[in-house]
C-alpha cells in the first residue's frame, strides 16, 4: 500500500514538472549591440525675402542683403562641411570647395543670396551672389568664396524660398533653380538623378558631408 502511495505520488510529482516545462517560457530578444547615432543635418529655412519688383529693387541696389536663408547646423561628434555646385541644362558646370564649416552641435548662420550693383540706370542690368556669414566662433567660413553669377532671366525673379529643407549627411539639394519655359523656380528638393534629367536652365545645389573631427585634426595639421 506504501508502495502504491509512492507511486502515485512519484507520478503526480513528474506529471507536475512535465506540465511545468510546457509552460510558455519568456521570449527574450537578442538586440544586436548596435551604435546608434543621431544623424547630423542642415536645416535650410526662408527668412526676410525681397519681392522682384522695380521699386524694391531699386531701393536695396546698394546693399548686399537681399535675401536670406537660415542655417542650422545640429549634429554630435561630427562636423558639417558645406559645398555648392551650379548645373546648367542638367549639366554641372562649377564646383565649390568647402564654403562653411560648422564645428557645433547647434549652430545658426545665413546663407546670403544678394543683389549686387552693377548700374544703377538700368534696372536689368544686375547680379546675384552668394555669400555666407558665420555668427558663430565656433564656425569657419571661407572668406574666399567665388561670386555666383547667376543669369539675368533668372535674376529678375529674385531669390526665391517657399519652404524649408533638411539635408542629411552625402545629401545634396537643389536649394533654387530656374526653368525659363515657364519662368519660374522651383522648390528645394532632395537632388535626385531624375530631377537633374529636368534639365534646368540653372539649379544652384547645396551639399553637406560630415567630417570626423579626428580626419579634420589631420588635415588640418597636413596643411599646416
């Protein structure tokens, strides 16, 4: 009879650890060890726009600041270079080197799109350039940045930014271009090779890339 009651009891005992391994076990997730970065970006935003209309323009002849479009620079650990190209009819016709540098996690700048005097008694007759002010002594611009000639037809619209653009890094963005079939600029877009094959009369294009301060310090020290 004990031995029975054993028995029975061994049993019920095993039944319990058999239902017991059956039981849902917790999934656990294996996360690869991962390094997530926060993507450094450039914000390109409008500001202070003039209208392309004769008195407006007569009236700012002798000043640089037309127009002008807000940077802001947020980033960790790296910095953001910045470089233009110009295309024409889909074509890249000249290539900046680095025009700004920003070594900040935040930084605030203008882009400057400015009109330039070149004869007062003919309202036709003036160009556009672009410059870039650093507000910043955590910054460097190239002082030496080359005028941006930009064609008369073109011109006469004036800088013109409907919106805002945000420009990751190896991103490149046609910030403004210049369609004379129906006289008019675009928006700033993402640069695409499709719509380079639009084939603008003019497209001015910003790029960014980020630099690792490590890769920096040695040019830097090459150069010296």
């Amino acid at each position: 009879m004990k031995k029975q009651m054993m028995l029975i009891l061994l049993s019920c005992f095993i039944l319990l650890i058999l239902v017991g391994c059956n039981e849902d076990e917790p999934v656990v997730e294996i996360i690869e060890d991962r390094k997530i970065e926060r993507a450094s970006t450039l914000t390109i935003s409008s500001s202070e726009f003039i209208k392309g209309d004769a008195e407006v323009l007569e009236a700012h002849f002798d000043e640089w600041q037309t127009g002008k479009v807000n940077l802001q620079y947020t980033g960790e650990e790296k910095m953001m270079a910045v470089s233009y190209d110009i295309y024409e009819k889909g074509k890249l016709t000249k290539s900046s080197g680095t025009i700004g540098t920003f070594f900040m996690d935040k930084y605030e700048g203008k882009l400057l799109i400015s009109l330039i005097d070149e004869d007062k008694s003919d309202l036709q007759n003036y160009n556009l350039g672009l410059q870039i002010s650093s507000e910043s002594s955590s910054s460097y611009t190239n002082r030496d940045i080359p005028e941006i000639q930009f064609p008369a037809e073109a011109a006469r619209t004036i800088w013109n930014l409907n919106k805002g653009i945000t420009l990751h890094d190896k991103e490149e963005a046609i910030v403004w271009a210049y369609l004379a079939n129906v006289n008019s600029i675009i928006n700033p877009v993402i640069l695409t090779d499709e719509n380079l094959k639009k084939d603008y009369d003019f497209a001015f294009v910003i790029k960014v890339n980020l630099i690792d301060e490590e890769d920096y310090d040695m040019e830097g020290k090459q150069d010296g």
